[in-house]
C-alpha cells in the first residue's frame, strides 16, 4: 500500500472533521472527527485497504488532553527545550509544547494521515512542529529533553515496549510525561503522579462520559 500523496490526505481530512476545540485544551484548535465507524470506513475506502487501524489521530484523547494540559500550565517543562511527543496522534501534546515555548517539537507517528492531521493543526494555530515517521521505540537516548506522550498502553505489547523505552530515556536525563485513564497495562511501580483531570468524552471513544485521567512522570 502506498501512501497517498499531502494533498490528499489534507483533502480528506478537512473534509471529514470539524475545526474546534478539545474539551480541556480551549487554547488549540484542532481537526478532529465526531464518530469513529464513518470515518475508518472512509480512510479505508480512500487507501483501497481493510483492516487498518481506527483513525486515532481524529480524536482527542483524554490522555494526550491531560498531558497537553499539564504542559500548558506548567510551560517551564518545556520552555527553551527539545521535545518529542511520541504517538502524537492529532499533535495535541505537540502543540500544547509549541505553544509552552518548547525550542523545538517533533511529532512522532507512523500513520500517514496523522502526521497530516498534525501538519494542518499546527497550521491553524500558527505553530511550528516538526513531523516524523521513524520508529523511535528502542533507540539509543539522547538529542531529546523532554519525553511526552498520551494513552500508549492499552496494549500490552505496545505498553511494554514503549515503557521500557521511556525509562531509558529517563534514565539518560530526559524528562519524561505520559497521560494515562486507567488503561490495562500501565505500570503500577515507576511512576509519579504529577496531576489528575476529569475529562468529557464522546460515546463512539470512550465507554464513560466523563474519565478521571492522570499525568505521570516516568521513572528510571
């Protein structure tokens, strides 16, 4: 499968998603969907694909929403910093750290239409992120201040190999953040909890209208 070429993927998101504003974060405006079912068949439609993952990136997250938050209200985090923001999905956390005063930012994620999607939002909010495909789970620290990331472990292989990564970053000096709503396989040790946020959801997302999510700093 090849990926389709900027214009389309802009096209197609413009077309099925709203500009507006995530629940917590009234700061950003961002490109997101309301249903999660048209839109996955329409991205399938559009690449001539099934079985593709559901579009992650039309939507806010409560865990990127909280980090975001924490970020946008305790800028000192990142301000003069280098920051990733590692499956950045719609570049919530991206943003929030562009807008905090981040030296730079690099979004990073391997779906086409998210990196798409962060391009546009980044766009609308007139931001500067930097946008990057590689896979960075695993890789040798450094070249990175601050560490962010959103829901990454409501899969058990994911969330392995992200955490054990994360602390290896944290481990060469890194600050590292992540925003978690309780999902299966968090860590229960090797974690600070730094802030806590009741977060409305919608229904096609999420099986609450509203949850509790906390931002943790990962430990060494």
């Amino acid at each position: 499968m090849i990926d389709p070429p900027d214009s389309t993927l802009d096209a197609f998101i413009t077309d099925n998603t709203f500009l507006t504003t995530a629940p917590l974060i009234p700061e950003l405006r961002l490109h997101l969907a309301t249903e999660v079912t048209p839109l996955w068949q329409a991205t399938e439609a559009t690449l001539d694909a099934s079985g593709l993952p559901p579009p992650y990136w039309a939507f806010a997250w409560v865990g990127g929403q909280a980090v975001a938050r924490h970020i946008l209200d305790h800028p000192e985090l990142v301000r003069g910093l280098r920051v990733l923001d590692f499956a950045a999905g719609c570049g919530l956390i991206a943003l929030a750290a562009a807008r905090a005063g981040a030296a730079s930012v690099t979004a990073v994620d391997i779906d086409p239409f998210a990196l798409a999607a962060i391009r546009l939002n980044a766009a609308a909010n007139g931001l500067e992120v930097a946008v990057s495909s590689d896979n960075v789970v695993g890789r040798p620290p450094g070249g990175t201040d601050v560490v962010l990331a959103g829901d990454v472990c409501y899969e058990r292989p994911m969330a392995e190999a992200v955490i054990a990564w994360l602390r290896t970053e944290a481990a060469a000096g890194s600050c590292v953040i992540i925003g978690d709503p309780g999902r299966s396989y968090l860590p229960r040790t090797g974690l600070t909890a730094l802030a806590r946020h009741m977060i409305p959801t919608i229904s096609d997302v999420e099986d609450v209208e509203v949850k509790s999510t906390t931002v943790w700093r990962v430990e060494a």
